[in-house]
C-alpha cells in the first residue's frame, strides 16, 4: 500500500482538480473554430461594404447591391445559420450565428468591431 504525505496528497488533489476545470472550461462567445469561420466569411463582406460607402457615401440597402462590382458573389450563411445585414442611417450592422457551447450572436459594426455574446 502506497502512502501519501498530507502535502503530496493536496499537490495530486490540486492536479486532479484543475485538469477537470480544463476539460470543461467552455469557451466564450466569439472564440474558436465556429467563430473564426464566421469572421473569415464576413471579412470580404466588410471590405466591400467599406468599398461600397467610400464610392457611393452611403452604405447598401441590401447586401445584393454588392454584387458583381465589390464581391462576387454574397454568403447567406455560416455555420448553417444565416448571416444578417441591416443598413442604418450612417451604419451598419452584420451578424451570424453558431450553437455550440450554447447559442452565440457576433455582430460587427464600424464604430464597435466585432461583439459576441451568448446563452446556455
């Protein structure tokens, strides 16, 4: 029979405990693969949309308005969730969505950048 000293015994505790926390430490909303697939998508949509109000002083009513001049083509969705746009007096907002942990929302705009935030 093995015996611990009180000290190694609390160090193996201590070990044990905090590689559980790891294993089940969630992510928080806008980190990791879903999230990044969403950023990559949105990025040329940005781009075009910057493009867009810098040739024409306002931003696009619809996201087709894009298309062919400053994007090919339009993604409708990542994650397999749909991608939002909504135009503003002299904004703009884009979002998309993914599950996993929970339901997330990232929304970009041009004053704030990316937000992200969640629910369980």
């Amino acid at each position: 029979m093995i015996l611990l000293k009180k000290s190694q015994f609390l160090f193996i505790i201590t070990i044990l405990f905090l590689t559980a926390c790891k294993l089940f430490t969630v992510e928080p909303p806008g980190v990791g693969e879903k999230s990044e697939r969403g950023y990559a998508a949105c990025a040329p949509m940005i781009k075009a949309l910057e493009q867009y109000r810098a040739d024409k002083g306002e931003y696009p009513k619809t996201l087709a308005e894009l298309v062919p001049k400053y994007i090919s083509e339009v993604p409708t969705e990542v994650n397999n969730e749909p991608i939002s746009y909504t135009k503003t007096d002299e904004s703009f907002s884009l979002s998309f969505h993914y599950v996993g942990p929970g339901t997330n929302t990232c929304t970009f705009t041009p004053k704030d950048k990316w937000h992200c935030s969640g629910a369980f």
